[in-house]
C-alpha cells in the first residue's frame, strides 16, 4: 500500500483500494449469482425429470391371463386334453403340444377324437384325426372380469375331418 511520508494512505492507494473492493464484491456477486443460477438449473432439471411422462416409476399392471374355459368352467392354460362336446363327450381333444400361448392366439397340435355314434353314440367307436388347434378373440371372462378368456377355436383338419365337418371349421367357445 502506497503511504505518504506521514503514515496516511495516498489518495492514489485509496482509490486502488476502492477498486479493489468495488471488484472483488462483484466478483463475488457474480460468484453468488453463478451459483444461485446453477442450483435453480439443478433444481428445474430434477422436477422436470420427475414430471416427464418416461420418468414416473410406476411399474405397468401385468397382462391380464388368457385362458381357455372348459366344459365345468374351469379357466385352462395349455391344456393337454380338452372337450368339446360338453354334453356327451363324443368329441375331445388329446394330445395337444402348445406351440405357442400368447395374449391373441394360441395355437397347438393334437388329436380329435370323434365318436362315429354308429349304431347309437353309446355303441359308437372314437376316430382320431389329426388337427391343428388355434384359439383366439380373447375377451374378459364375465365370472372373472380380470382374465381374458378365448372366445373362438378354430380346427384345421391335416389329414381327413369327421364328416361331414369341413377340414377347416371354427367354433365359438360359450361355455
């Protein structure tokens, strides 16, 4: 610091001290505004993140099952076997392979086993044919309003069909 001969402070040094100050609050001014900017950006960007549409955790409901109902109301998943003629059963089928079990179709291989009813049902003899499964138009079940239930099933013959069914019929599953 510049001093005249008396120990006072020249008015030169006094100014430079001035400015000096004047500058080092600015600077710290600016300082304090940087840091108040950068917490306010900080802060925007987390309440941000949390408002994006992405960003919300909140784990999705699963699927709702897909079931096929049975004859006794019972809900099936991949059943091996299934019956369709309820009232006697005169026609099953048996040895399904699920090739696939998704949330619009699903598909399987297996057996029709049909009762000739000749003479009479009682007296009649089963034939298999060979069959490609696929159910389909899944809707809710009424009883259970949270599980899809397939509502139709359609049979592709792969060889011969009982007559007089065609090789490729579908059935509208009510029970």
């Amino acid at each position: 610091m510049d001093t005249s001969g008396d120990g006072r402070p020249t008015r030169t040094s006094r100014s430079r001290t001035s400015r000096s100050r004047a500058s080092r609050s600015r600077a710290s001014r600016s300082a304090s505004a940087l840091r108040t900017a950068a917490l306010l950006c900080g802060a925007a960007a987390v309440l941000t993140a949390g408002a994006a549409p992405g960003a919300a955790q909140t784990p999705r409901p699963a699927p709702a099952p897909v079931v096929v109902v049975d004859c006794f109301s019972k809900p099936q998943v991949r059943p091996e076997q299934y019956l369709l003629a309820c009232g006697d059963g005169n026609n099953q089928l048996v040895r399904l392979r699920w090739e696939n079990w998704g949330p619009r179709t699903a598909t399987a291989t297996g057996t029709d086993l049909v009762n000739d009813c000749r003479p009479y049902c009682a007296a009649g003899r089963f034939h298999p044919y060979p069959v490609t499964v696929t159910l389909a138009h899944p809707k809710p079940w009424p009883e259970h309003p949270d599980t899809l239930r397939f509502t139709t099933i359609r049979l592709l013959y792969t060889d011969t069909a009982p007559a007089p069914v065609p090789k490729d019929v579908t059935y509208s599953l009510d029970y």
